[in-house]
C-alpha cells in the first residue's frame, strides 16, 4: 500500500485488526496487545486467502469489502489474486466492481495512483482477458442529467 506525501510514496505499516488512533499505531498496539504486520505481511496474507482453490463469490465480495473500509489503496498483487479468484468463478462482473472500486479508492490522487496501479495489473488483466474500464466506457457516465446550474445558460 501506499500513502503520498507530496511527490513522494511512502510505505506504511498497517494491520487491518488494529485501528489507528490519533495518537498514533504505537498507542493502539498498546491499548489492543496486537502485533503490527508490516506491508509484505498484510499482502500475503490477503493474497494467500484470495489464492484458496474453495474461494467463493461471497468470500472475494467480503475481503474486498474490507478493504474498502480501510485508510489505503489494495497492493498490485492483491488486485491480481483477486482478478485470478474471479476468474476461477468465472465472475466477470466481480472484476469490473474490483477496478471500479480501486479507482474510488484512488480518490483526489486519481491521476497520480491509478495510472501505476493500471501499469502493474496491465498483465494480469491481459492474461485474464479483462478489459480496462475505460475499454468498455465505463470512466464516464452514461446517463448524466444536465446540471440544473447549466439549464438556462
């Protein structure tokens, strides 16, 4: 995962069972006795559960779900392992929701994050035979109203 911070991308250290206070992680250690995972820790864990032959819809839906709640943008490879879970189950669907979402999560940076997380996934996704959502038009909407601050102009 990465945080910017101006120009530069800096590494975090999280863990999705602690939460962060504003006092900081050290606080929360103290007041939760939890270990801190560092980032390859907190990658593989959520790649080796997306890699499992038995996943379900339900399963992938429930980790990215989780991810959506937390303070980063998903590593490249847990993007990738749930793209090969998707495809395992044959959810096409799943994976458009799964790009949608991570660019969501790109948030004001979207410019900046997206186009690196698009670079690192561009294989899988190939390999896969997923399309970009720009590909399939997705990036813009396709019912948009008119703005009613527009109308009379």
């Amino acid at each position: 995962m990465l945080r910017f911070v101006g120009r530069q991308a800096t590494n975090v250290v999280r863990n999705s069972i602690i939460p962060r206070t504003a006092s900081g992680i050290q606080n929360a250690r103290a007041a939760h006795d939890g270990p801190l995972e560092d980032e390859e820790q907190f990658n593989s864990k959520y790649v080796q559960y997306l890699n499992r032959p038995d996943i379900d819809h339900w399963e992938i839906r429930s980790v990215m779900n989780k991810l959506a709640g937390m303070d980063l943008v998903p590593d490249p490879t847990i993007i990738c392992a749930a793209f090969r879970a998707c495809r395992r189950l044959n959810d096409f669907a799943l994976t458009i929701r799964i790009l949608e979402f991570v660019k969501d999560k790109c948030g004001n940076k979207v410019n900046e994050i997206y186009p690196y997380i698009m670079q690192e996934i561009k294989p899988t996704m190939d390999e896969l035979g997923i399309t970009t959502l720009e590909e399939l038009g997705y990036d813009k909407p396709e019912l948009a109203l008119q703005s009613v601050d527009d109308i009379h102009q």
